[in-house]
C-alpha cells in the first residue's frame, strides 16, 4: 500500500477517534481546562500527529495509547464528581483576593499576582476603587469575580419589596426561513399562531432570517432583506389575525380534552369562527 494512501487513512481514522473521545470527555472552553485536562489535550493531538505522518510507526499502538490518555482523565474526571479532595486536587481551589473590604496580600503573592494585575482585574469588572468591593475571589479557571459592597450594587425590586412576574429565557422560533418546532412547544404556542403573527406584520415566512418570542408572547423577527422595515400591522389585519389565531386555538382545545361536552362546544366555537372569518376576510383584506 502506497504510504499516501496510509497517511489519508490514518488521518480520518484518527480525527474520527479524535472527535468521539473529546465529546465523551465533555466540552469545555479552553480557559475553564485544568492543567491535567490541558496536557490530555496536547498529548492526544501529538499522538495522533506523529503516527499520522509517520506511516512506519505501528498504528495500534496509537489507538492504544490514545485509549490510555482517554480512560484515565475519564476515571479521574468522574471520581473528582464524587470526591471534594480529589477535586481540589485536579482542579485547584478558588483564591480570595479581597474579604470583607480588605486586600488579602498573602493569597495574592501565592497565586503570582501584583498590585497592578489585581486592579486590571477590578477594572475588567467595572470597579476603579478597591474600597468599593466587598469579596473578590479568583477561581479555578482563572476567572475573576467580584461582590460590590451593597451601597455599591444597583437596585432591585426585592430591596425595593417589589414582587415580580418570573421571566422567562425567549425562545427562537425561526431560523433560517424555518419554523423551529421544539422552541415554539416550550413557549406553548404553535405554528398557527406563529403564521398568524407573521400575517400581522405582513412578512412572509421565507423572508425571516431569525424570529424569537418573549415571555410575553411577543413575536421579534430580523428579515434576510435589510432594507425592508417591519410594518406595523393595520387594525383591520390585526383582527383578521385574531379571528385566525381564535379559530386556531379552538380547534387545539377539542383536540386536547377528553371531555366529550367541551370538546363538541369547542368545535361549535371552532366552526362559528371560521364562518365569521369567511364574512369579514373579503371586507379586511
């Protein structure tokens, strides 16, 4: 066999291995590895590299040295899971730089830090006064977080006894021209009412490049076509989309209860709005 061909084979062999061992060992930002973690890295990449462009070197000692690098940062990863001392030992503790107001030197000089670097650190959060920082603690990661002292800490409806709704995370619903199913059901809504929203707006859904929804239930679309503007939807549209999305919604509800009484009201519901649409829609167009 041509030593090309080899090369090519071990290639895609490797990135393949490659590929099923980093998702099994879990997907992480190069900043939140470890030092074991980085090193795991480094070496599976340089095995396969070296047995990649060197086609003399015996290929199964590769894969079972690969398999080695693999199963023991593996075994070390889940039992860190179980064990607060191991993982304080792989991982590393977090380091207070500032408790209770005041600048712990001694943790500074152990992690190499200087006066200067611990106040580019504040700087990158928005603080120019250390006196303004009540806890300050470097983590594991090398990340920097810091708790303003409470003078210093914007308000919130809780200091101000206010109860708030709970919000909610939005959901894109389209993508790519697309209706995104999963997101539409987690925000209990479905493409009837999203095809109605759009008819609001007079946007076709072809034309939308991402549409997400709010907690609100509020439709925000971007369109492929960046000159276009969205158009607020005239009164006339917004109730023929409104008898649209009742109708909708009517026949839903039959489907969903098992109660035959409602479900024959819903369908009752259900037609007489579809013949209330079919009166008005010549005259709202």
């Amino acid at each position: 066999m041509p030593e090309w061909t080899i090369v090519i084979f071990r290639s895609f062999t490797l990135i393949i291995i490659l590929f099923l061992l980093v998702k099994w060992l879990g997907t992480k930002q190069i900043s939140q590895l470890n030092v074991f973690e980085t090193i795991t890295g480094i070496v599976l990449g340089g095995i396969a590299a070296v047995h990649t462009m060197d086609p003399s070197t015996n290929f199964y000692y590769a894969l079972l040295a690969m398999f080695i690098w693999f199963i023991v940062p593996f075994g070390i990863e889940k039992f860190s899971l179980k064990s607060k001392r191991v993982r304080d030992f792989t991982e590393g503790k977090s380091t207070v730089f500032i408790q209770d107001g005041k600048i712990m030197e001694d943790n500074l000089k152990k992690e190499g830090y200087s006066t200067d670097e611990l106040m580019e650190k504040l700087r990158d959060n928005n603080v120019f006064l250390a006196s303004d920082v009540e806890f300050a603690v470097l983590e594991p990661s090398g990340t920097f977080n810091i708790l303003p002292k409470k003078e210093n800490r914007p308000l919130t409806a809780k200091d101000l006894g206010i109860t708030v709704a709970p919000d909610k995370e939005p959901q894109t619903v389209i993508m790519d021209g697309n209706i995104m199913l999963e997101p539409l059901a987690n925000a209990a809504l479905n493409p009837e009412w999203l095809h109605t929203e759009l008819e609001k707006q007079n946007i076709t859904l072809e034309n939308v490049f991402l549409g997400q929804v709010d907690h609100q239930g509020q439709l925000y679309v971007d369109l492929y076509d960046d000159h276009l503007a969205v158009a607020t939807p005239n009164q006339s549209a917004l109730l023929l989309a409104t008898i649209k999305k009742s109708q909708a919604d009517l026949e839903l509800f039959a489907l969903a209860t098992d109660n035959p009484t409602s479900k024959s009201i819903y369908q009752a519901c259900s037609e007489k709005m579809n013949k209330v649409q079919n009166i008005l829609e010549p005259h709202l167009n």
